[in-house]
C-alpha cells in the first residue's frame, strides 16, 4: 500500500473523513468511491476550469463604472476622457479581482463544509453582464446607480434565503418533471461545449457571423472585428489549433484513464501560452497584451478592497430597482436549481425516488447567503457554477472538493497574476469534455411518450441556444404544461375515451408532486426545531407501498450503477 492509499485511509477513519462520509469512514452513508486524495485533485480541477472568473467578472463589473463618477457635462455620458475616472476605474477592476476571490472563497468553503456538496459557487456570468450593462450601465449610464442596484442584490439574496427556509424553494425543484431535471444537464453539458467553442471562454473554434449567427472561426485575434467576428483566415489562428490539440490530449488521456487528465491538459496548454515571442502566446506586442504581461510578472501580489465594500444605497422608490430584483430573483432560482440538480444527477447522489439530493436545504441556504454577503463586497449575485462539472469529472464527490476549490480562491487572493492568466483555449478543452461527459443521462428521458420527450428536447436545446439555463427551463417547463394540460383536459371531458395511444407510458409527474404534501419539502431541522417529525416523501402514503417498494428496488439498481461509475472515477 502506498503513501497516498496510507493517506486515504488516515484521512477516511478520522473525524474528517465521517463527517464528510468518505468511503471507509465507517458513515451511516458513504458516499461511494470517494476518497481524499481524488477529492483534493478534484477541487483543484474545478478551481482551474473556473478561475476564469477572476479576471472575468472584475472585467464586467468594472465597465458598470462602480462607485466611480465625473462630471458628465464636461467630459460626456460615459466620462471616457476624464483621465481621473480611468484611474479610477483601475482600482476598481483591482478590488473587484479581490471581491471576486474572497466572497468565492467563502462561499465553496461554507458549501463543503456545510451541505458536503462538490458544487462550487461564484459570482454568475450572464447575470454579472446583466448587472452592470442592463441595470447599472456602461459606466454608470443605466437608470439604476451602482450603490442601489448592490442594495437590490442583497435583497434578493435575502428572500432567497426566506425561500429556503421555509421550503418554499425545494417545493419549486420538485415541480420540475423528471424528464425536464434531466434534459437540463443534457442542455448544460451543451452550454458547456459552446461556451468552450467560443473565444471569449474557449478555443475560439466557433465565433459569430451575421448572416447565420454562429459559424467556423479559428482565426488570429487581429483578424477579428469588435463583435469577436471572424473577417478572414479562418481556422488559421494558433490559439485554436492549441486548444484543439489541448481536447485531444485530454480525451487520449480519459482514455487510459490517467488521473488528473483535464488538468494535465489546461495546466499544459497553460504554460505553452506564457511565453511572449510565440503565435500562440495569451500576452501579446499590444496594450492590453503588455499590461496583463505586467500583472502576471508580479506573481504575488495584494490589494485590499477600497472602494466596493459596504456600498449600499437603500433606496427603492425606482421602478427599475425592483425590475432588477425580481429578474435578479427568478434568472437566480432556475439557473442555480437547474445548475445544482443537474451536477447532483451527473455526480450520481440524486434519490431517483424523491428527485432530491441529500444536501439540498443546506446547499439552498449557502447560496442565498452568499448573495446576500457577496452584495456587501460589491459583486453581482453569487449561482453554483457548471464548472463543478470538471471536478465531479475527475471524481469528487463530497464538500471537500469544494473546500479545496475555495482555499484555491484564498490563494488566489495573494496569486491572482497568476489564476488570472490561463487562457481561455486552456479552459475551453475541459468544458467540451466534461459537456461530453453530462450527454450521457439524455438516454433516461422518456422519449416514447411525446408529452415528455418534446419538452425535454426544448429545455436541451433553448439552454444553449437561448444562453441561459433559466430561459431554456422556462421554455420547457412552458411546453410541458400546455402539452400535458391539453391532454389532462380532454382527458377528463371526455371521461377517459379520448387520450393519446401511449397515454399509460407517461411519467406520473401529478402523483409525484402531490404524494407528501408541502411539510415534506420543508427543510428537517425546521421542523425538529417546532417540535415535529420530519415528513419525507411518500409518508402515510399507503396507496403507493407497491410503487415504493418498485422505486426502492430501482434505487438500489441506481446505486450499482453509481458505485460503478465511482469506481470508473476512482481508476481516472
């Protein structure tokens, strides 16, 4: 036995390994095939194929102008030639980069440590954009100024965690049909490959065009307008043709199931890109190239938060404030339930029967909190980020992946110059992959009754289409209930003589929903709290014993099949 097996097993018989449930822990429920040594790659794998965000998400905000202001009459709407706002602005891009790695530090350590989840959690793309080019505006020309539109986050964040706790958010979740839960990680793991597709997060394989929206690219960067549109010398870019080579090495690797290969292959093609004098090299001859040549030089490096902490400003007498909550609120719940159910299914920890996973309560709770404190440091709303994916990937399993993927973000406080600096073509081959990886539930969805396979085929492809894991639920959840509503009324007008020829073969969506009743979505520890027993799904249901017992004997199939998989996870 090996030092690392030595580990593991130390690690397992502590007090660490049952809380987390490590497999051989001697936990009531082991979560199968994990072990801490493959929990710790795992969490370094999530924080690689995430910390994109970093530099992202300071990016965005800062174009939203923050706490930043001029004299607009004299030097214009957007103040761009008042050289004190532009220095201002560099300040703010610097504390947003530390806001960004402390409330994500934050944030997947309370996940791990508190809901023993492998879902890390960060400052949302799309509702990042949302914020500061919708609400705010490019440099403060929105209606809504930065200090209120961060009051509206904590709000949101606020209700959120009011949702939560009285079980009204679990109740929305097990709303969602079967098939729709697990369309939405087919649709994601599409969402994931486009993304890394693209330039702005990806090997830049497909860029936009006019004419048909979205078409072959790969070209240099100086041959791209400002829309990110190919003008020509297509597929002759060699940052595509790096990251390409990146997704061959990483799927040759998975192959032979060599441990660590998404990150051997983002850290590889990484450290090809640093050097300057090369055509594939992430710091090129140009402003913006040397400027962030001269931040990854640093290495090491501090900035406290100057100017984004604590910046509320409670006024909600606006109209467009509460626009911004409310769309806050809704995009929030679907995209980060879409995101935690469909990396719960894709782990294989989701209760086929109950359509819950065990940590949802309190993985609810993390979020909505880490709204409401990521306000405080001056970020947009905090979502579970489909990245976790990559660590689930490479075999996480528990909380202590996420924990790792937070002391990564601590780090990265001190070595931002550094996590700042992988390209995109170095992330892009992992998101492909591990989109590859999420296709693979698709087969369960219940595609011979076209009550539920249609709606599914509509959340698949309006996630990735519609760039969003929120809109492309609405659109199926939408589907499913004028389709199967039609049918439900005819159904009974009729008495029973009019329904479709496979009517028998769709799912019970209706009988699931109602078996229950609303106590059992109410988190447990609420009601211990008040004196009560905990209801779970199907309790004092004696109609359904048979179908229970039908349900369990499925669980235990699942359960095989997911100690399988682990143990495939493991040997990767």
């Amino acid at each position: 036995m090996g030092w690392i097996d030595t580990l593991n097993t130390f690690v397992a018989r502590s007090a660490v390994g049952r809380w987390f449930r490590l497999e051989g822990s001697g936990a009531k429920v082991e979560r199968p095939g994990s072990k801490f040594s493959i929990e710790l790659r795992a969490g370094l794998t999530t924080f690689v194929a995430m910390a994109y965000i970093i530099s992202t998400n300071a990016l965005i905000l800062t174009d939203s102008g923050g706490t930043c202001d001029c004299d607009r009459e004299l030097y214009g709407a957007t103040c761009a030639t008042d050289p004190a706002y532009t220095k201002c602005l560099q300040g703010l891009k610097l504390d947003l980069i530390t806001a960004t790695c402390a409330i994500s530090c934050l944030a997947c350590i309370l996940m791990g440590a508190l809901a023993n989840l492998p879902i890390a959690l960060a400052p949302g793309m799309g509702l990042n954009a949302y914020f500061a080019y919708t609400v705010v505006g490019y440099h403060g020309t929105g209606k809504v100024s930065y200090r209120n539109a961060l009051a509206a986050v904590c709000i949101e964040g606020i209700i959120f965690f009011i949702l939560s706790v009285v079980g009204l958010r679990q109740w929305f979740a097990r709303l969602i049909p079967v098939s729709l839960k697990t369309a939405t990680a087919a649709g994601i793991g599409i969402y994931l490959s486009f993304i890394g597709l693209q330039s702005a997060a990806g090997i830049g394989l497909i860029t936009g065009s006019p004419a048909t929206l979205v078409e072959l690219g790969g070209c240099p960067p100086q041959y791209r307008d400002a829309n990110n549109v190919c003008k020509g010398h297509h597929m002759e870019g060699g940052p595509t043709w790096l990251g390409i080579l990146g997704l061959m090495l990483i799927g040759t690797m998975l192959l032979y199931r060599l441990k660590g290969a998404i990150l051997i292959g983002i850290a590889l093609v990484a450290i090809i890109s640093w050097p300057r004098p090369t055509s594939v090299t992430y710091f090129p001859y140009t402003p913006a190239g040397t400027d962030a040549f001269n931040f990854f030089k640093k290495v090491v490096t501090f900035h406290p938060i100057e100017s984004t902490l604590n910046q509320f400003h409670w006024d909600l007498s606006s109209g467009e404030v509460w626009i911004a909550l409310i769309t806050f609120l809704y995009v929030d719940i679907l995209d980060c339930t879409g995101t935690m159910f469909s990396m719960a299914k894709f782990g294989g920890y989701m209760d086929e029967r109950t359509q819950d996973f065990e940590g949802s309560s309190m993985a609810f709770l993390v979020d909505s909190s880490s709204i409401a404190i990521g306000s405080a440091f001056g970020c947009s709303p905090l979502t579970a980020f489909i990245e976790s994916g990559a660590g689930i990937a490479e075999g996480g399993r528990t909380g202590i992946t996420t924990i790792v993927t937070g002391v990564m973000f601590f780090i990265a406080l001190f070595f931002a110059p550094i996590f700042a600096s992988f390209p995109p073509w170095a992330t892009g081959p992992a998101l492909i992959t591990v989109g590859s990886m999420m296709m693979q539930n698709v087969v369960q969805i219940n595609w011979k009754y076209i009550g539920d396979g249609l709606p599914a085929f509509i959340t698949i492809i309006m996630i990735p289409f519609g760039y969003s894991i929120g809109y492309g639920l609405i659109a199926g959840i939408g589907s499913f209930i004028f389709i199967n509503s039609s049918v439900n009324l005819i159904h009974r007008m009729s008495g029973g003589r009019i329904a479709p020829p496979n009517y028998a073969e769709r799912d019970d969506w209706l009988g699931f929903v109602t078996r229950g009743g609303f106590k059992s979505n109410i988190p447990p520890w609420i009601m211990r709290l008040f004196g009560k027993q905990p209801v779970s799904i199907g309790d004092g249901d004696e109609s359904n014993n048979s179908d229970m017992c039908a349900s369990n004997d499925t669980s235990s199939e699942l359960k095989e099949v997911t100690v399988s998989r682990d143990q495939h996870a493991h040997q990767i």
